[in-house]
C-alpha cells in the first residue's frame, strides 16, 4: 500500500461512522432537493468521494461486497448525470 494511501486509511479510522453517515444523508439529500445541475453536481461530487473510499478498500473487501458497492456507484452516477439532463 502507498504511503498516502495508508495516511488515508489512518484517517478514515479515526472518524465516527455516525459522522460520516449524517454527513452524507445530508449531502444527498441536499441533492436530490436541489434543482437540476447543483444537485447533480453534489452527487458526482459524492460519487467522487465514495470511488475514493472504494479503490482504498477494495483489497480488504469480499467479492460480493466489491459487486453491491460498484452497483450502487454506478446508480449513483447514473442518477446524478440524468438529474443534470
């Protein structure tokens, strides 16, 4: 693993899980109330930080885990891009 990569893996260790879980429910659901492309924006930002956390834990993570997370990332994108449309 890279260096920067284990300073992130240090860092994501040390954050509440309830933190991240409210920050992101509100992250989405700013985004899907929001109107057109600022919503849409908000999610492929959102989209963005979750590929991060998936390239990060895809060594550790089971198969099946690795398949519902790339699913989810794909619906995610795919809403945010027709939200823009």
């Amino acid at each position: 693993m890279q260096r920067t990569q284990r300073v992130l893996v240090t860092r994501l260790a040390r954050v509440s899980p309830t933190t991240v879980f409210l920050v992101a429910l509100t992250l989405v659901l700013v985004a899907f109330f929001a109107p057109g492309i600022v919503g849409g924006l908000l999610l492929l930002a959102l989209a963005g930080l979750l590929g991060v956390l998936l390239v990060t834990s895809w060594p550790v993570q089971t198969p099946g885990t690795r398949t519902i997370r790339l699913v989810l990332l794909t619906l995610l994108i795919a809403f945010a891009l027709m939200k823009i449309a």
